[in-house]
C-alpha cells in the first residue's frame, strides 16, 4: 500500500500555493447611465477630460446613453435598460406613481432651476410678435419636450395660473429641444420652451423674447435628480459612491474659473459647436445651479411634485424624502471634504 505521506505534503503544497496566490481582480461595474442635453443633465465624465475622474476604468465605467426626454427614460429604466437616471421632478415621480417603480430612490442633485441668480428656463415668443402677456396665449400652439417633463410642467402651470388649460384654451405639441428654434421662426408654433444650450443660440436670441420663466411659474425648482433603483444600490453601492465622487470632482474642476477656457473647448469640441456658443455662461452663475456636495432640495422637490399632482400628472403628491437614499453621495462628498 502506498504511503499517504508524499500525497499530504502535495495537498499542503497547494493549498499553500493558493493562500498565497493573488485574488483574482474583480471587474469594474458597468454603470449605464441616461442624459438628455450635453452640459446640462448629462455627466461630466460624457467629455472625458482625463485625470480628473480618479475611479473611472477601476471601480466602475460609464455606458452614456443618450434619450430626447426624461418620460421615456421610465420604460427604459422599468425594462432594465439603463442603471442610472437623471429624473425630473414629475417624472420621478411618474415612475413611482404610475410605473410602480416604489424601489426607486434619490442618490444626488443634477441641477435645480431658479435658485439665486441662476439660470431659470424661459418661454419664448418671437420678438415682433402680439403676444405681449399669457392671456395672448389663447389660442395658440405652445411646445415643450414631452408631456409630463419638467418644462412642460411649468409651462402648464403658469398657463393655470391665468385660467387656461391645455386642449381646451391652447394646443400644446411635443418636440425635441433641437428643433424648436426654426419652430418659432417658421410660425409653426407661438411659444417654445428655451433651456440651455439652445436658448444662447444667437439667432434665436436675436429673434425671440422671454415672455415668462419657470421660476415665475413655479418658484425653484430641484428640477433633476440622479435615481437608480434599490437593488441596483444595494448590489453596486461602493462603485456608485466612487462614481458620485467623481462626478463632484469633475463639477468643481469645470466649475473652477482657473479651468474655465479649457472647460469651454472641451464642451466645444464634444457638441462640435462654437465656443462661443458656451463661452458666456456655462459653468458660471449664469447657468442652471449645481449643488456643490450633491445633496437636492428635498422641499423644494415636494412642493414641484405637488404642482405636477394638481395638472393631474401623477396620482399623489407624494413626499420624496421617503424615496431619498442621500448616504450614497454625503460619504462621496466626505472623501471631498465637502
């Protein structure tokens, strides 16, 4: 018979060599992540200046997937599609309301409209045209982006506020940001919704005036939110908080005046448009606020929700502090000193 004693030491060879083998390296986490407008809700990283996002390519990477409104990125995000949604305020609360999402939650500010001296959405009619107040409205064809998004929201509400509902005092039609300034100038519609970067086009400001703004018809608004659902942050939290981190690393880099020609070249270069285009108010206080640690305007965010529940957009004016899971981007801000 054998001896067993050649075969124990083999045994205690290997599993001497597999205790000190290195663990195999685990791959970084795909976050796929929806944006709508580049330089508003879209993330920094999508320009990919590098050497500022320190976990990107380790921890986690970005798949950007571009969509044309924040309602359509409900179906997407119920169906598995995408990870990470930069949410307005109705259609978060759409998704939970109406998509049974009630495992979504709040991670993170994208920006908030009217806030200070910020950048607040503006409504826009052509400069030689009649209407000079709201009531000039009547009759008329307004567009936003989708029914339901944020703009039209406002829009919707300030029409209330002056007696008017849609299908009944005015038309209201649906279209992409891109294509609402030859809308205008065509006569095809009497009033379109300006957001960034498309209202500094310079044509269109030669052409148009500001007839009322978002903050005028719904006060300051936590006009996007980044939400992921909660198996999503329970299974990914540590690469979420690597991606938050540098996300609000990459906000105060492009934010810093020190960095401020080369931000504005970058942008330049991704939307192949001019500098100029960009040069006057992005990443100043002339654009829509960004919160510099991340955490949203939870009361502001109640009261837009509230707005969008009294147009009859969602069932409930629910209370978004019970959807919030803030921890996530005040340990990212932490690392941040802020």
């Amino acid at each position: 018979m054998p001896s067993v004693k050649p075969l124990l030491a083999a045994i205690a060879v290997c599993a001497l060599l597999g205790a000190s083998a290195p663990a195999a390296k685990a791959e970084p986490v795909k976050l796929r992540i929806a944006w709508i407008v580049p330089a508003g809700d879209a993330p920094l990283a999508l320009f990919h200046q590098p050497g500022i996002a320190q976990h990107e390519g380790k921890s986690y990477t970005l798949d950007f997937i571009h969509m044309t409104s924040t309602p359509s990125m409900i179906t997407a995000l119920s169906s598995g599609a995408i990870d990470l949604v930069p949410f307005a305020y109705s259609t978060f609360a759409l998704s939970v309301e109406n998509a049974r999402l009630d495992d979504l939650r709040i991670l993170a500010d994208v920006f908030q409209d009217g806030v200070d001296d910020h950048y607040t959405t503006q409504f826009l009619v052509l400069k030689d045209s009649p209407i000079k107040t709201i009531a000039d409205l009547k009759g008329k064809v307004l567009t936003s982006n989708a029914a339901g998004s944020a703009v039209d929201i406002a829009m919707r509400a300030m029409m209330k506020k002056h007696g008017m509902v849609a299908g009944r005092d005015y038309t209201t039609i649906e279209s992409f940001f891109p294509n609402m300034k030859a809308e205008l100038l065509s006569h095809k519609v009497d009033l379109i919704t300006g957001v960034q970067p498309f209202s500094e086009d310079p044509e269109l400001k030669a052409a148009s005036r500001t007839l009322f703004t978002q903050k005028e018809a719904i006060g300051v608004s936590q006009m996007i939110v980044l939400s992921a659902r909660g198996a999503f942050i329970k299974q990914n939290r540590a690469a979420l908080v690597d991606f938050l981190e540098d996300n609000l690393r990459e906000l105060h880099w492009y934010e810093d005046p020190a960095h401020h020609a080369q931000a504005i070249k970058i942008v330049a270069d991704f939307t192949k448009t001019p500098e100029s285009l960009w040069s006057g108010w992005l990443f100043t206080a002339k654009e829509l606020y960004h919160v510099p640690n991340g955490m949203p305007d939870l009361n502001a965010l109640q009261r837009n929700i509230a707005t969008a529940h009294e147009l009859g957009f969602v069932k409930s004016a629910l209370d978004p502090h019970k959807y919030a899971d803030l921890s996530l981007v005040e340990e990212a801000a932490k690392r941040l000193g802020k």
